[in-house]
C-alpha cells in the first residue's frame, strides 16, 4: 500500500515537462518573430525616407550646378569688355542692359562722372547666386542610430552609403565654397578670371561625378 503511494506517475510527468518546454520554445519563437517583423518593419520605413531625401539632394545638386553655371558664364560673357582694371567699357545702355538682367550677380556703377571726365564704369562682381548647397542627412543619421541600416540587405546599404559619403562630390562642394570666399577681394580682371576658372571646373567635375551618384540613386529605386 506504501509503495503505491510513493510510485511516480513518470508518463504524466515527461507528457507535463514536453508540454512546457513548448510552450516556451513557441513563446520565445513568437517574441523573435515579432522583434524580426518590428525590425523589418523600420527598415521599410526608414528606407522609403532615406529615398525621399535622397531624390531632394539629388535634385538640389543638379539644379544647383546648372544655375551656378549659367552665372558663371553670364560673368564671363561680360567680362570680354572690361579692362584689367575691371571697368567696364561698353556703351551706358549696355552697361542698363546687364544691370537689369544680371541683378545681384553683376552690376555696373554708372554713376555719371565729374564734369569734365571721361565715363567710367567699375565693375562690381557678386557671387551671392553662385552658392554652395546644403545636403540634407536627418534621415540618414537616423537610421544609423536607430540601427535600421543593420536590418537592410547588404547592397541597399552599400548604394545608400555611396550616394551619402561620396567623397569626390563632398570635395568639390568644399572647394568651391574656399574659392567663393576669395571673390570679395577681387580687383582686377586677372584674378576673376582666374578664379571663374577654377570654379567652373569644378563644377564640370560636379556634373561628371553625378553621372555615377545618378546610377547609385537609380540602382537604389530598383530595390524599393
């Protein structure tokens, strides 16, 4: 009678142990599937507005290399008639003509002289509508910190890397702003020239490097 009493029920006890051991392989396999699904769920997310600041910098950079270059060019049209001295030897009504169609890029004083003078006009070079453009990163910098990137397949986060840290373009921004800074002491036709130069051949280094920044932004939208 005592040893029945002391005898284990062990089929109940292993179906009891199995039972429970499954019960929390299946818990922990639904907390790693809704961690996974949240992951993924971020990373979609933070994709789509990594794209949307990507095609906003993108447009920013070529638009602001074509107009650049169409002031640059404006300068340079304007220059094949002043003197080294930087003043302008066209005619009055010429001299209207580009102030009126120039605005804060160019303009010419023609201040009427002392009696007895011969007209001159200087020059005065404003490079305020050649700029350099701020790209934008908040979205970038999130992903980061918010570690969505980790969750991205490996080539989304090779392209997005590129398009966000291309040095050359990053270079060529930093250049023009150092030579932009240089044309408030411009004062002779020498030295403008020399420095439109340099600036219009960095940006023709601009437009060659957005030609492959364009190919990652395109590979990029092909894997939305």
């Amino acid at each position: 009678m005592r040893l029945s009493r002391l005898r284990i029920d062990w089929p109940n006890h292993i179906i009891g142990f199995f039972s429970a051991l499954f019960g929390i392989l299946i818990a922990f396999e639904l907390d790693q599937w809704r961690e996974h699904a949240s992951e993924l769920k971020l990373a979609k997310t933070a994709f789509e507005n990594l794209m949307k600041e990507v095609d906003i910098n993108q447009n920013i950079l070529h638009e602001n290399v074509n107009v650049n270059l169409k002031s640059i060019h404006r300068i340079q049209e304007v220059l094949t008639k002043v003197d080294k001295n930087l003043i302008f030897k066209g005619t009055r009504s010429e001299a209207d003509s580009i102030n009126t169609g120039f605005g804060k890029l160019l303009f010419i004083d023609t201040t009427d002289p002392a009696p007895g003078l011969r007209p001159s006009w200087p020059v005065h070079i404003g490079m305020s509508n050649i700029t350099v453009p701020s790209l934008q990163t908040s979205a970038w910098e999130s992903a980061k910190a918010t570690g969505a990137l980790n969750s991205m397949p490996y080539e989304k986060v090779v392209s997005l890397s590129f398009v966000y840290n291309d040095s050359r373009i990053i270079d060529e921004l930093i250049q023009i702003r150092a030579l932009l800074r240089k044309s408030d002491g411009m004062a002779s036709k020498s030295e403008l020239v020399i420095l439109l130069d340099e600036v219009e051949r960095s940006h023709k280094v601009l437009e060659t490097e957005l030609t492959e920044y364009d190919l990652f932004v395109n590979m990029l939208e092909a894997m939305d």
